[in-house]
C-alpha cells in the first residue's frame, strides 16, 4: 500500500501581511503536489487536519481545497482528511457521505457513542483498515463516551479502546494532537498556535498502529518510533521554520504486517523561499547586494513601465512567473545599529532590487555600556515603558521622548500590562490612552 501523508496546509494564511493565497504561493504548491502525485500515483492521500487557516475560510481558501481535492480524485486517488483545531469539523465534513462515493472521505466531529470513519484499502497483502480521529477535546470526547474525561491522552485512549480495531490487519491512524515522548516535546515550527505542553498525547497511545499519519506541529519528525509520524506543514509559516530540514509530503509505503513502513520525504521548492539573515549592516547590505547587476539589467527593461523599478518588486504577484521564483521572503537583524526609517527604506529598496520582499526587520543591539547587543532573556527583563521609549528613539533618528510622550508611553504600558494579549484591544483601553493624550496636548 502506498500513501501520501500531508497535514497543516493552512490554506488562506497570511505571513507579515502577505496573504498566501493571492501572493501565489499556496495556489503554487497546490499545482506542483498535484503533478508530483500524478508521477508517483499514490493509492491515496492523508490529510492530517488544519486544512485551513481559520475555521471560517475565505472563499479562496474554499476554492483552492476545491481544486486539491478534485485533482486528486480526478487521478483516482483516494483522499482520506480530517479537521484539525484551526478547522470548523462541522464546515469540512459538510456533503461527507455524498463526498465519499467519489473517493472523498473526510472525518466529521466526534459524536456519541464516539464511532471513527473507517476507510478500509486492499492491496495484494490484504486491507488496510485508515482510522480518521479528529481533533480532540477531552471534554467532547467524554460527552460522546458518555464519561468524563480531563485530559488528552486519556481521551485518545478512551476514544481508540472504544474502535473495533482488528490488531490481526494493518490499522493506519490519522490524527492531530501533540503528540510527545514522555512529556519531551520535539522541535515545534514557531507558527503553531499551541502553548507548549499543553493538550500532550504520548505517542504510546498509537502502539496498536502500523502507521499512525499526525498533523498539528509543523516541524517534520519522528515521534518515539519512525511509525509514528508529523509531516510537518508544506511551507514555511514563520521564519523560525527556515532551521527545519526540506519541507515535503511524505511518502509511506506499507508492506505486510509486521514490517516497518517506508517512509520517503518527497521536497516540493516553494515559490518564495524564506530566509532570515543576522549581522551587521555592513555584512547585511553585502549579502543583499549579491547578484544585483544581473537582476538590474532585468528591471531596467521594465523601468519604462513603472514609474519606479523597485515598486513593482514589492508585490511578488505582480512579477513575471521566473521572478516570482527567484525571489524570497526575508527576515533580517541587524547586530550593529538601530532600524532607523532611511536604513528601512535603504534595505527593503535593496531587497526589492533582487525581486525579494523584506518581509520583517529588527534590532538585537543597543547603544548603552560597551555598545553590546541585548540578548532575548535581557530584553523580557525590560519593561514596557522602557521598551517604548526604546522603540520612540529608534523611529526619531535617537532623539529622545519628552515629557508628554514619556507620560503617554507610561499609560500605554500600564495598559497593555492589564489587557489580554491574545484578544482585541478593549474599547475603554483605546478611550483612556486618548484621554491620556489628549490631556498632555493640552498642557
């Protein structure tokens, strides 16, 4: 049996105010893994949840799944998907039985008495039984069981306990959960929107699997034993992924029972890559300067066009398809001096020269004793007010906060110290920092 083993397509995310979808990259990877399943003819595909960004998708994010999905079954390949926790499961299952006569198989959410989709395959050494298991809540589990239940790993067990499961065929399960190694985390990417530690499954749970296809971390990995698998998210979401090895779907072939799965990292280039560069502002404008006479000579063929060569570097969309690919998405530190406007300016202009987009730029130095850059642990230790004022002198050319600016900056900390940092700002937060502005003003 040869499967396809994909999770955390994020479909409609946005990266530093790039959507995904209309900068091309998600529609990219969408028509390249298409191609390449055409060439490796998989006998189906896993979907490991978080198909997309948010559980109200835009209708983009809608029609690209469309398209994945109806160019997989055009193929004759069997599609088996279950939501994630960014996905509505109600939404993804929606037309499920109908779905499925086509080869379509999808999970819907877990309900009483807490029964799996089963997809069962046949190959030459006999059926495959694909288990589908949701994302699971401990609290919705144990409502579908009937019990209560606290915590994840003894929701999945309890979920799994209560599945026919035939430990004489081969069984291949399909979840996302975080899934550990006694309490030991791997490496997580930098864009899950887990809290670490929190919701852990020890990969235990999952001994009576052959394989056992995982989504929810977007780093690629091995968990306890190589059947127990993340294939990891198909691009980079954050720019602390750029350290992961190849991002790819993998490749899982299944012999007979009781044999050790084949498992093959099957790389698909992105169309922008990411890249985070640290250094000095000398080394930095190197590095960016590199390759400029030839990607000059080709924007100025276009500078009749546009008012300004560097503008329309600015939206990859907007550049020719062999552009677009030679371009990347960057993230750069500065170790030496602040980010003052025109080094931003200076530096985004260069970026823009090579068909790349600055995408973030920051700081790890400041000027005080010895002139020594801060170190993370250093800068937490700093508080707000400090931290404002900081970031005041770096956008003023060094020049320092007066009195009515250190007074609003004041507030401001005192603010955000009592506010929720995962939730909107709160109207009367907006309505005192006003006041507070409106008072110094006045003085």
């Amino acid at each position: 049996m040869k499967f396809i083993h994909l999770a955390d397509l994020h479909l409609g995310k946005s990266l530093h105010g790039v959507n995904l979808l209309e900068s091309g990259d998600q529609p990219y990877w969408v028509d390249r893994f298409l191609a390449l399943a055409e060439t490796v003819k998989p006998d189906a595909v896993l979907i490991a949840g978080d198909v997309y960004d948010r559980g109200a998708p835009a209708a983009g994010a809608v029609e690209l799944l469309s398209r994945l999905l109806t160019g997989l079954t055009d193929q004759g390949i069997q599609v088996l998907m279950i939501p994630g926790n960014h996905d509505s499961a109600q939404r993804l299952a929606f037309g499920r039985e109908l779905l499925a006569r086509g080869g379509l198989h999808i999970a819907p959410p877990l309900e009483a008495p807490g029964a799996l989709t089963r997809v069962t395959l046949e190959d030459e050494d006999g059926p495959v039984d694909f288990w589908l298991l949701p994302y699971l809540f401990p609290a919705l589990a144990g409502e579908a069981l009937g019990i209560e239940l606290r915590d994840y790993d003894t929701a999945v067990r309890a979920v799994l306990a209560a599945q026919p499961i035939d430990p004489a065929r081969r069984n291949v399960i399909v979840a996302h959960q975080n899934v550990t190694v006694g309490g030991t985390e791997g490496e997580r990417g930098g864009s899950e929107s887990t809290v670490g530690g929190v919701g852990q499954v020890d990969f235990t749970a999952f001994d009576g699997f052959d394989y056992a296809a995982l989504g929810h971390i977007h780093a690629g990995y091995p968990v306890g034993r190589s059947g127990v698998r993340y294939a990891g998210s198909p691009l980079c979401y954050h720019f602390n992924e750029t350290r992961q090895a190849a991002k790819g779907p993998l490749l899982v072939e299944l012999g007979p029972k009781g044999t050790e799965p084949k498992l093959t990292l099957l790389p698909i280039e992105p169309l922008h890559r990411l890249r985070a560069l640290e250094g000095s502002y000398e080394e930095i404008r190197a590095e960016l300067a590199d390759r400029l006479p030839a990607l000059q000579a080709c924007h100025s063929e276009r500078s009749e066009e546009s008012a300004s060569p560097v503008a329309c570097c600015l939206l990859p969309v907007a550049l020719s398809p062999d552009e677009r690919q030679a371009g990347e998405y960057l993230s750069v530190t500065l170790t030496d001096r602040r980010v003052t406007p025109d080094l931003a300016e200076e530096l985004r202009a260069l970026c823009a020269l090579r068909s790349s987009l600055l995408m973030e730029l920051c700081s790890s130095w400041r000027a005080g004793d010895g002139e020594a850059a801060l170190s993370a642990d250093a800068l937490r230790e700093m508080g707000l007010a400090e931290l404002f004022a900081d970031f005041y002198r770096q956008r003023n050319r060094g020049a320092e906060p007066g009195e009515a600016e250190l007074a609003l900056l004041k507030r401001a900390a005192e603010l955000a110290e009592q506010a929720d940092h995962r939730a909107e700002p709160e109207p009367q937060h907006i309505a005192q920092l006003v006041e507070t502005a409106r008072k110094e003003a006045a003085r």
